[in-house]
C-alpha cells in the first residue's frame, strides 16, 4: 500500500512540475549520444592502428632492398651478402643473428656491425683479419694475422698465399682457431726478416722453423744456408750482422750462420 502511494505521488510530481520530467529524458539522449560517439572514436582509433601496424610491418615499403657492405677487401661483397636473409621487414631484421652467422661462417672476418637505414636499406661494416704469415703444423696450413692468431685453415688453398712467410712447426702441434698461436712481436720479427734479407744479405727465404720455442727462429734459403734468428732481439741488427758475414766470407758459408748471441756472427 505504501508503495503504490509512493509511485503515485512520484506520478503526480511529474504532472506537477513537467519540466523535471522533460530534463531527465533530455540528459538520458544526450549521454546516449555521447557514449554513441566515443565508441564510434574508439572504433576508427583502433581502425587506424590496424593501418599503420599493417603499413609498417606487412606492406613493401620496409622490406629491405638495399644491401650496403664496406669494409672488406680479403672477402667479396657477393659472399658477405649472400648470408643476409632478402625480402624481410626492416623492423623484424634480427642484426644480432646475422652479425654472428656472417662471423661463424666467413673466418676472414674478426667483427661485423650491421646498421638500419630507414626505410629499406641495411648497412654492413666488417673488420677483417690481416693476412700475415702462414703457420704449418704437420700437414696443415694456417693463416695467422698480425697479432698471431689462427683464424682460417687454408691447407687445400695454400698455393694462393705464396707471397707469406711459411713458419713450420717441428713439433706438429695442434692448432685451434681463433686462438693465438705465437706474440705480434714474433709475427712482426718474421715478416721483416722475411721482406728484407733479399736486399740485405742476397739471400732467399724458402721456410722458416721453430723447434721448441718461438725464441729460436731458423730460416732456410733458396740458397740452402739456414740462418740461425734469436726473435726476442732486434731483426734490423741481426740482418746487418748476416750482411756483415755475407760481405766477408760468403764463400766460406756451406751449412748455417749463427746470429743469436748479441755482437758476434758464426757460420760453417
């Protein structure tokens, strides 16, 4: 009974004061008009992220063309970017991955930093290791690059690096690429023996040989004398001392010269 009198009296309120009953309709259509236009909104927002995701993603226009590679002269640039995958989206190019398949797979290369050239382009810069002289150890070849590491095996190939010093290792022991085989300093001390002892002392370099230590550097010539070389001295001092024998009794040389103790010269 009281709530028929209570909704009859809200009836009659109504009738009373319309204008309160018209005010309420009113702002019940316009918040249904409001939250009509916000879902419209959200619905082209989201239309929209859906665009540009698919533009920037799945459409041709970041997909990469453009391969640009410097920094290589041992190594063409057909086979560094024969290794970068073709035809993908700039933004999911993994340089990280690549970077490391182009090293574990190119052993000319010591490093390799890959950079992204919006829109379509990726820029490959590498770092190779020098060529300095060729290490044997039984019947393998090695090249070794000026800091004395071993980083590539080119025993089916080595007729192509005839213009490197060939320093053979009497004890044929193994060699792990990648890691350092002898000091710079015994690589620097070769390479100037081997570039100079022709103009020097008229000699010829065919081989070197190492027999227990790196200290103890034996060259054998063209000419077939072996030249004894102590590596922890000066090269330049001891070619002026071979060139000093050299100039006094080259005839008398059949066998070796000895220049390993500092200030004196033998030779039989």
């Amino acid at each position: 009974m009281v709530r028929r009198r209570l909704i009859k009296r809200e009836r009659t309120q109504n009738f009373r004061q319309p204008k309160i009953y018209l005010e309420r309709k009113e702002r019940k259509r316009t918040e249904l008009r409001i939250s009509s236009f916000l879902s419209m909104g959200n619905i082209l927002i989201v239309a929209a992220l859906i665009v540009f995701l698919w533009w920037l993603f799945l459409s041709s226009s970041f997909v990469v063309r453009d391969i640009i590679i410097e920094g290589n002269n041992l190594v063409t640039t057909e086979k560094i970017s024969s290794i970068v995958p073709k035809d993908k989206n700039i933004f999911i190019v993994n340089t990280g991955n690549i970077e490391k398949k182009i090293k574990q797979n190119i052993p000319e290369i010591n490093d390799v930093q890959i950079y992204k050239g919006f829109p379509d382009a990726l820029k490959i810069v590498v770092v190779e290791f020098d060529q300095a002289i060729v290490w044997k150890t039984g019947d393998k070849f090695y090249l070794l690059d000026s800091q004395g590491r071993a980083y590539k095996d080119v025993t089916a190939d080595i007729s192509s690096f005839s213009n490197l010093p060939i320093i053979e290792d009497a004890q044929k022991l193994p060699v792990d690429l990648q890691k350092q085989i002898v000091s710079p300093s015994f690589v620097a001390f070769s390479l100037n023996i081997y570039k100079n002892i022709a103009e020097m002392a008229n000699l010829h370099p065919d081989r070197f040989v190492i027999s227990e230590t790196t200290f103890d550097l034996n060259l054998y010539t063209k000419e077939g004398a072996m030249i004894k070389f102590d590596s922890t001295r000066s090269s330049n001092k001891q070619l002026n001392d071979l060139k000093a024998v050299m100039i006094q009794g080259a005839g008398n040389i059949n066998e070796y010269v000895d220049l390993r103790v500092d200030g004196w010269a033998y030779y039989k």
